[in-house]
C-alpha cells in the first residue's frame, strides 16, 4: 500500500518493516558554482564488503545529459565524494558522465536505460546486482507501470532485498508483500512534473538498509 506525500514521493505503510522509510531534507541553500576539481579516487576491489562497517551509497538516475544539463549539480557532486558506492539507474545519455563518475567515484555501480546509445550499453548492463553488507541489492532502469508493480518485482526478482529502478523521474519508496524495497530517486537534473530534482542517500550496516533520505534541489 502506498501514499503520497505531495511532493511525489511515495512512502511505504508494510507491516512487514513498521520502521519510517524515508526522512526528506531540506532543500541545499549552498551556492552551486563551485568548480570542483576532477579528483581521482582509488578504486575499491570489486569483492564484498566487511560486515558491521557502514557503506555509504549514493542513488541517482535520468541524468540525461547534455540535454537536462552541462553537469550535474554540485551538490550531487559533493554526495558523490562522500560516498563509498555510487548507483545510476540509467538513461545517462552522456557517456562521458559514466567517464567522469568513474575518476571520482570510489565505486560505481551502472546501468542502461532506454535513452542509452550503443557505448553506454556495450560498458553497462541491462540488470546489475551486487551485495553489500549482506543485502541483495538489483538494479535496472524500467519495472513497467505503477500499477501492480510490487507484484511484478516480486515475480522478477525473487532472491533480492532492495531493487532499484529509474525511468519515470518519480520518487519512489515502497516494500512488496514479499519484503523487497523498492527506491527511485527521481532525477537530480529532469524533474518534468516533479517540484524538485531528487536524488536519495542511505547506508548499508549489517544487513540493514537506514538513513534513507530523499534530497531535493
């Protein structure tokens, strides 16, 4: 069962995980004309992660550059450099951002979307997974309609704790009645309906996913 706040995020109401899914910060008020130098980072070895330390992951999807913009917000950046693992749910168009994500990034983790050209797809997959800190984590662009979607990602995505997703632009945050959360992070750059460009963090700890915050700009 879902509702929606308003702002077009969609909380979750599962009696499965009676915990508050999301808390929303507020808008940055920071000025966004910092250059922010290109710094490269070293590469995490692609193997799981020590339990009980805390990861920090980033979120974002439908950047469509250079369309929607020449680069994404610096705030995003800033998010970036914080975090341990950044996740892109597609439809970059850019392939340079890809570039770009992967000198700053610690980690990143990609795939594409309907918008995305030949070089994106040859790079990305079409469904990417990854475990950390014991949680099963899918990702893929498109998961269909609003409509009957949990029922859907159920069927699909049988041995998986969180599924992300993209596409629709919309925030999105609920749990299935088999117990798979679902999260869009609407996009940083293309809000088409939305009031403001999102993108989510939150941290994997311990088989646990907390600290899921909707940030809006």
């Amino acid at each position: 069962m879902t509702a929606a706040d308003g702002n077009g995020w969609q909380a979750a109401s599962s009696p499965r995980d009676p915990r508050p899914h999301v808390r929303i910060a507020p808008p940055d008020t920071r000025a966004r004309t910092r250059v922010h130098p290109d710094i490269r980072f070293n590469p995490i070895p692609d193997l799981p992660y020590c339990r009980d330390v805390p990861v920090k992951l980033l979120i974002m999807s439908d950047t469509h550059l250079p369309k929607r913009g020449q680069d994404l917000p610096a705030q995003v950046w800033d998010g970036v450099a914080e975090a341990d693992v950044v996740f892109h749910a597609g439809d970059w168009v850019l392939e340079s951002l890809l570039d770009k994500l992967e000198r700053r990034a610690r980690r990143v983790v990609g795939v594409w979307g309907n918008n995305d050209g030949p070089g994106l797809r040859r790079r990305l997959p079409e469904v990417a997974r990854v475990e950390l800190e014991g949680i099963r984590i899918a990702m893929t662009h498109e998961t269909g309609a609003s409509d009957g979607r949990e029922k859907r990602c159920d069927k699909a995505y049988p041995d998986t704790d969180l599924l992300i997703f993209g596409h629709s632009h919309i925030p999105w945050d609920t749990t299935t009645p088999g117990g798979l959360r679902l999260l869009n992070p609407g996009s940083p750059t293309d809000r088409r309906k939305q009031p403001d460009h999102t993108y989510l963090t939150a941290v994997a700890e311990n088989g646990a996913l907390h600290d899921v915050v909707l940030h809006r700009m």
